[in-house]
C-alpha cells in the first residue's frame, strides 16, 4: 500500500470530557498516536481537516472533504468521520476514481474504557489494504457498501439496509 | 461473510498472569469477549484447539490445526496464534483450497493496556471479508503474504524479507 | 473497621456517554464494581442516594445526603459527589458526630481510560479507616479540611485556601 | 504532608512483559507516572533502590531498605514492593521512629487492565497522611498492622491472622 492518507473530520471517536464545561468535546484526531502505539508497518498522514459531531456535517463540509481527498495522490484513504452521517458522507465520496477509501469512526470516544474506537480503526486499516477503489465504511466489525448500510440509531448500530 | 470460524491456538495474545505461581500462563481465548464487547455484526464461531507459546507449536500441531479448518464448511477463518511461528503456520495452511484463511497475534497479552491485541484483531477481521481465498498474516497493522514476511525478532515486529 | 457505609450523589465520576442523545448521563455508580474488582477486605454497602451533577445539587438535596448519613448506624462513610460543590456538601455534613465521613469524586469520569476516579476511590478508602471522626474529602491525592480547600475551576484542581 | 519519600522496591506492581524473552520482568517503577497522572497535590521523590520479586527480597536487601528509610528526613514514605514477603520486610522496618511508613504493591502487574495498581496506591496515599508513626500495609483496600496480617497465598489476599 501507498502512503495512506487519513482525513479526519471529528465524531465521537475524538470526544473527550472537558470536566470545565461539564461537557464533552471533540479534541485532536487519536488515530495517529493509536497507530503510533500499534506500530504500524506502512507510511501514513494525517489531515485533520475539520471536527464535527456528524449530526452538524453539512454539503458545503462533504465538498470540502471530497475535495481534500479528490486532490490528493493518495490512492488509499482512511477517514474518521461520526456516525450519524457517515453513510451520507461515503455517498458523496463514491464518485471519486482509482482510490479505495474506508470511513470508520466510533460509538464511544477513543479515549473511553472499552470502546469500539481502535477495533474499528484497525478493521479499516485492514480493509483498506485489500478493498477495491471505491468508497466503504467499516462498522461494527464489517465492510459495508455505503448503498446497502445504515445506522439504526435505536440500536446505535449499523446494519443492512 | 458466512460464519466466521475463529481458531484459537494460544500465543501472547491469550497470556494472563498468575501470581500464584508468579508466572504467565496462557489463559482462556480472549477473542471472543472482545468481539461480543465490539458488538460485531457477523456470526462467528470460537474453536480453541490449543494453548501453546508458538515456539512450542510442533509440525503435528499444525496438522491438527490444518485438519480442523480444511474438515470445517467455513469459507473464512480467523486464526489466532503466537507470533513466533506465525509465518510457518501460515505456511501450511496455504495449501487450503476456497478459504480466506488470516492468521494474527499480539505482541503484547489482550490484557495489557496498550496492547496490540484489538487492534490487530481488528485488523484481521477487516481483511479476511475482502481477501481472496489463501493464507495471510495481519501484524503491525499490514497484510502480509507469508511468504514474503518474517518475524524480525530483535525489533519485535514483522517485515517484509 | 465496620462495614462502611457508600452514599452515591452522581458527579463526574459516574457520568457515560450515550451516542443516542450524543450526550453524556450520570449513569448507575461505579464505585460498587471497582470495590468489587479490587476485592476489598472490608464489607460494604452502597445506598445510590441521587444522580446529580454537583452544580445542579441544592440545600435540599444536601439534607437528603445528610440525613441518610445521619441516620444510618454506620461509624464509616465515604461520599462520592461531584466536584463542584463538593467543599459545600462536606461542611454541611460537618456537624454530624462519631462518624468518619469522606467525600471524594473525579475530574473525568470512572469509563475514561485514565481516569483519577479509583486512584481517588483508593485514596478516599485509605483515610476513611485511618481519620477521626468528621467530615473530610480527599482528592488530588491529599487529604483535606473542607474548611481549608476548595476547588480552582480554572486549574481543574483542588487546593488550599 | 511532608514530601512523601516513595520507596520502590519491585514486586509483581512494576512486572512487565517482555515478548522477545517470553516472559514477565520488572521494569522501572510505575508509581511516579501514576502520581503525575492522577495530578497529586503534594510532592514527592522516588528512591528505586531494587528490582526484585519479593520471594527473593534477603535480609540483606532489607537492611539496604531499612538503611535508605531510616537516613531519610522524611517523615512519610510509601513503599512499593512484592506481596510475597511484604509484611516481613514491613516488620523489618517497625523499629523506625518518627516516620509513618506505609507498604503496598499489587496482585496483577500496573501495566494490566484491571490491575489494583492504582487503587492501592491510592489506599496507601491515603492511609500515609492519616496514619500515626509505625510500618503499616495497605491491601486489598484495608490498613494493617503487619504484625496482625499474612499474605494468603492460595485465595492470593491479604487476611488477618
């Protein structure tokens, strides 16, 4: 694999507890030092482009982060992204040739006991590294086709459409 | 991704620690936990067959290990195993027909903070629904092809040979 | 040492995160499973008296606090309560006679990896066996006269007036 | 609180894991780290005088630590150390006046998940501010007075005798 090129845009998965707002915040991106701490074999970059709750990533935002990832040589892309619209994200960026691009993210902060966040980073690294070009989400320990996946926010989980 | 058939062998990822005896054994597989904690949207199946340090793995064990996946219907399996005679394992496997068949480990036990342990079973986990049929390794965040890999033990890390 | 006698007000120190509303709660206390998972050798019970941010605690809930305390038979108490009006609630409690009273709490909540909230739970076990009787509160490692400390919001910490 | 002298001695609380030997080592002290962590609000010096599994801890070894105690200006030390001979050496050191000494260590490595590491510093920070003068243990979340408590080897806790 290439350089691998990580965008991150925010979520859950970079939640942290401010105990001054009594309040969480998103604070800077965890996966380069969870894949500092992993050891990772491959050369990889971090573009920390925005940090958004993905409730309140608007189309104006999905053109910015297509735009971050459609301009760059990178032909592989992992992308932190929340949840909530992750979906709708990996749509917009479906469009995008010869790049395999996975978005993960988390259900609980990175920096939580127990949380989903470095297991799904590494699903998508993983992924990443085989998937052809194209955009796919990696959730709840599978990879998805952005067109048949959404999140059940009932279940705060992701499933087959 | 059908059923996923999980074989667990032992290895560093399953060590806990006895004061008792104030020493380390292997303990019960920690992969299943740690994907029903993940919530993962697969099926998958655990089969411990052993609790070996790799460096005891003989060549009749990984019969044993080469039986019980090539006699399964499972189309992917997850293998995990110590680190130290992953490649070789891997080896004999690879002559495995119509599976995807990836095998990992952890350098440091499950029940370490900061382990490597989710993560590359994350890792696995994403690789082995996108793979083609043949035997991989997941370590230090990569895909390798076993024959192209070694364990380079003086930096604890595995490298392309 | 009798059997101590836990009182649970809500606080940081409880607080979860619930994707679903993207927001944190003050979920059930935590103090009972990591006294458990410590494997105390003393008895204890835990009476989860309200689950309140402290800055949203009032007079009349601290009468509640008081007067569970005031009429149990324990002669030993620890209080967890969040940090903000933590100094209050101890001075109100003050003038209860031959109990040993501490109230401790955490500045990120007990989920959080790295959290001070069972070093503070060790910290506030340790003194309440060892105090005379009084109301106390332990917190960044220290043991304090509530006449004598309070809490710096700026710097996130306890200290001396 | 004086400056705490923290002696660290070994014992399973500072146990790390080495893959490249297979095996378990102590490494340096945890404790100062932790200290940090947690933002303690009162100073402190670490001694690391021995790396040493408490089964091994000789007589010799224990007039080394006596010396470095009873030489000290400090009036309050906490010691780390194995569980095996702890309350020997504690008895060992019940001679010294004026100074509140309080021993612990732990049962799983600090570096575990899930270790009483934390809490029982956190106990012997606890107990060291509070204390009278004397050698005293502080584990499984109670005080003691070593010439009243044993190390119970096969529940693997401390209990009175």
């Amino acid at each position: 694999m290439n350089k691998l090129l990580i965008v991150t845009t925010g979520g859950t998965i970079d939640k942290i507890y401010f105990d001054d707002m009594s309040d969480y915040q998103i604070g800077e991106p965890q996966i380069g030092q969870i894949l500092e701490q992993m050891q990772v074999g491959f050369d990889f970059e971090v573009k920390a482009i925005m940090r958004k709750d993905s409730l309140h990533v608007t189309d104006a935002d999905r053109q910015v982060i297509h735009t971050a990832i459609a301009k760059s040589d990178a032909t592989h892309v992992l992308i932190t992204h929340g949840t909530d619209s992750m979906v709708k994200t990996a749509l917009t960026l479906a469009d995008i040739k010869h790049k395999t691009m996975v978005l993960t993210g988390a259900l609980n902060p990175a920096k939580f006991r127990d949380s989903d966040a470095v297991f799904n980073i590494g699903c998508a690294v993983g992924a990443v590294q085989t998937l052809p070009p194209g955009a796919w989400i990696a959730m709840n320990g599978c990879i998805w086709n952005p067109k048949k996946v959404k999140k059940n926010r009932k279940k705060n989980r992701f499933e087959a459409t």
